[in-house]
DNA sequence: GCGACAG
DNA sequence: ATCTTGTCGC
C-alpha cells in the first residue's frame, strides 16, 4: 500500500521529496491524547514487533494500549531507519481510533541528513503532529547542555540551522535529542517533551511503549 | 580517503 | 535493536 521496500538509492531520494512537504508550525488548537510508539525484534523468526501507548495529555494516564508484528526485511541502515519500522507504524496506526493529537517516535525528526528522520516520515504520512525523541545523535552538531535538569542546546545543522535541541531531562544522565517530526515546531517539540517527563529519562510515552512492546514481543514469540 | 552512524 | 554480569552511584 506505500513505497517501502525500495532500493537504497530510491528511498533516499523519496527521502529528498518528502522533507520539501514538512511543516515545522503547530496549528492544532488542544492536545487530549499523546501516543508513544516503539519497536523490538526477533532475529531469528525475522519479527518485528510495534507497541503504540496512548495517554491522556497533560495528565498521562495510559488510555489504549495497541500491538502489532509483522516480518521484517529491510535493513537498518543509518538515515532509512523509517523504511525499516514505517510498514508496521502505518498498519498499527490503521487500527487506532480515534487517533491521537500528537505521537513521540524513538528516534529523529528533521534531525536528519535529508530532514526526513522516523518522526518526521511517518507524521507526514499519518498527517498527524508528530516529535522524534532519540537516545542519541544521527546527524548536526552541538555543546553539551549543562548537567542540571531542563538544561539544553541547539543541534545544528552544517549550514548552521538549528534542526532540534539536546534537552537535559534530569540531572546527571545523558541528554536526549529533540526534534520536531511533522506540523511541529522545535520549541513546542521541547515544551511537550519536558512535560512528559516524570521521574526517568525518556518521556514517559515512549518508555512505556518500550516497556510494552518487550512484552508483547515475549508473549507472541512463547507460542 | 577517513570517520560517523537513530533503532 | 540485540547480546549479556557484575558493578558503580544516588
């Protein structure tokens, strides 16, 4: 139903027309639901496996909870992560109802060497606000934050255009990279960010969809 | 040509 | 992502 299985060289330039379609300005007027996506995968059975939790926003009580697997051929391949978990995003997302406001990805948005990172593919194709949260850097340059919790700094591009923010989300613990996916903006993306984080590191819809998705994952591959 | 390199 | 034990620090 989409483009996916592609060569390299055709993803990579679907990538360049894609990102000339991404809209870094919120427009929607209330946020009720934000969703938390993750994947996990099985090696040897060629699985992979997608949780996507949703909670109430600004409260973050977990509302549904939805799973999926499905097999797994493409590569990863740093910069065409998307071609890799995209099939599965989109076909959970087709039993989702009613869909949330916004949806937080592992992994980048615009932060990407063709501004086309997970986030920010997958907003555009769902047509929903979208913010990539990455556990660690693909693509631009930045200082480190200071150590205290909500310290940050611009990630640049090498034409020097910001591009996200490395946000301290608490004290003494690596930073996580920020950027916006889709109908987002950076800083909207970190105000978001900040507020679902509670008492860890990652935001709590992704760590949850983590937490989630290894169970799932051990519940399908027992049978 | 040599590194860097989301999950 | 996944593999994979103990261990350092709050």
């Amino acid at each position: 139903m989409n483009n996916w299985n592609l060569p390299v060289k055709e993803a990579v330039e679907l990538q360049k027309q894609l990102s000339k379609k991404i809209v870094l300005k919120f427009s929607s007027r209330k946020i009720n639901y934000i969703a938390g996506v993750d994947l996990g995968y099985d090696k040897k059975s060629e699985l992979g496996f997608c949780s996507v939790v949703i909670f109430t926003f600004p409260d973050l009580d977990i509302f549904q909870i939805y799973n999926y697997h499905q097999e797994v051929l493409f590569p990863y391949i740093p910069g065409l992560l998307s071609f890799r978990e995209g099939p599965i995003i989109i076909k959970i997302f087709e039993k989702i109802i009613p869909k949330p406001e916004l949806i937080i990805f592992d992994g980048q948005g615009i932060a990407h060497q063709r501004k086309l990172g997970i986030a920010s593919h997958m907003g555009l194709l769902l047509n929903i606000p979208s913010i990539g949260c990455a556990k660690s850097k693909l693509y631009g340059k930045y200082e480190e934050p200071a150590s205290e919790k909500g310290s940050r700094s611009y990630l640049y591009d090498y034409k020097d255009n910001p591009i996200g923010v490395v946000l301290r989300t608490k004290d003494n613990v690596k930073p996580v990279f920020i950027s916006p996916g889709h109908l987002i903006g950076i800083n909207k993306s970190v105000e978001i960010i900040m507020k679902c984080v509670t008492k860890y590191r990652i935001p709590e819809p992704t760590r949850i969809a983590d937490i989630q998705v290894a169970k799932y994952k051990e519940a399908i591959l027992q049978n």
